[in-house]
C-alpha cells in the first residue's frame, strides 16, 4: 500500500467549476501535511500547507480530516491557469524539514 | 534572487555507466534534498543533508547511489553502473534550515535533470 494515494485523475473541469481532491495517507505519525502543485515539465511548488481547522487562500481551500487521516482541496472558480498536477505531501516530523511523502498526484485539466 | 539550479538538465548514458548529477542550492540554505521522479508518479526521497552531513539517506535504493556535499553548499549525487529502471528525473530541494520544524521552512526545488539510461 502507499503511503499516501490520490486519484490520479485527469480531471477535466470547465471554466468557473468547482473541483475537489482527496488523499489519504497510512501512517498515523504524520505531523504535517500539504499540497504541492506540479506544471507539466517542471518542479513541484508548494501551494499550500494543511492545518487540522482547515485553511483557505483565496479560490483555495484545504481540510485535514486526522482520524480518517484524509486530506483535500478544493478549488473553486477554476481558472485555465490552474491546469497542472496537484500532490498531496505528508511529513511525519512538524514542518516542512526533512523527508516529504508525495502522493503520485492529481491532474486537472481546465477547458474553456 | 537565483534558485536551485542543477546540471545537467538531461542527461543520456548507457547501462553500466557512472554519472554525477550536480545541485546548486539557494545561498544560505543549510538543508538540501534528493528526490526522484518517474513518469507518472510523485516525487520520491532520496536523500537529506544538513549542512554537510547525511541526515537521512533512507531513500537511496542501493549501494549504487551515493550523494556528497562536501562544503554544505553544491551536492553531487553519484550513480553507479547505472541501469534502466534508473531513468527518471531527478529533483533537488533545498530550504533556509531544515531543523525548525516550522511550516514557513519551505522546501524549494530546482528544475530537476532528466537521466535516460539506454
């Protein structure tokens, strides 16, 4: 079994849609949790991180669900630019030191 | 300000090769990564330092994979007799401490070198 598992998708949304996607991860120690977004071709980049009362920013809005060790985003008035892979991350030490735990990432495609 | 660099940004060999990928981190930052990446799946760990010692090398699949960083700063990651199922991109990381625990220490990563073993 993964550590941590999303549905790779292709998600396919249009303009203005909502769209959410959930992860979730084996091990019970993890301490902190995040999404990274990936373009196609280039490095991942930190979108947001995930706290246990749920955090938004702007269209953005993340959950941490620590008894069913889920985690989500969900992306509401999805732009074309928003079109690339999302990856859950999980770390099992607080804070984003040391090793990352990366599901195998979300596509989502935004069509016109 | 200059990101994490790496060279080269491809790079082809043949099986039972050596190679050297490099990392240049962003200046100052004392904590730098190795990742992997196949077609298709997340980013996987490799590798961590802190400063100029291996904090956790946990991620490195066998004895052929070695990673330096001699003077804290420029990482090298070694791969011996490389072999096919060696092929992906590979990721480097780096962020300002790597000890705080705190959620603002973010890990950046650079561009990545893409390995083909033929």
């Amino acid at each position: 079994r993964k550590e941590v598992e999303q549905d790779p998708g292709p998600f396919n949304v249009p303009e203005g849609a909502t769209v959410a996607f959930n992860c979730t991860y084996s091990n019970s120690a993890s301490q902190s949790f995040f999404w990274y977004r990936q373009d196609c071709r280039k490095e991942p980049k930190l979108l947001m991180s995930v706290y246990s009362s749920g955090n938004e920013d702007g269209r953005f809005t993340a959950q941490l669900n620590r008894a069913s060790q889920y985690i989500s985003l969900l992306i509401r008035d999805s732009k074309l630019s928003d079109s690339a892979t999302y990856l859950c991350v999980v770390n099992i030490r607080g804070g984003n030191t040391g090793k990352l735990i990366f599901g195998q990432g979300t596509t989502l495609q935004v069509k016109p | 300000g200059a990101g994490v660099s790496q060279t080269p940004s491809n790079k082809v060999t043949e099986k039972g090769k050596y190679v050297e990928l490099r990392c240049d981190p962003i200046s100052g930052h004392t904590a730098l990564y190795w990742y992997r990446q196949s077609l298709g799946q997340g980013p996987e760990f490799l590798i961590y330092f802190q400063g100029t010692g291996a904090a956790d090398d946990s991620g490195l699949p066998n004895d052929r994979f070695f990673a330096v960083r001699p003077e804290g700063s420029v990482s090298t990651l070694k791969i011996q007799r490389t072999e096919r199922g060696d092929s992906a991109v590979y990721l480097c990381a780096s962020s300002s401490s790597g000890t705080s625990g705190s959620s603002a220490d973010t890990q950046y990563f650079g561009p990545g070198t893409r390995l083909t073993v033929l």
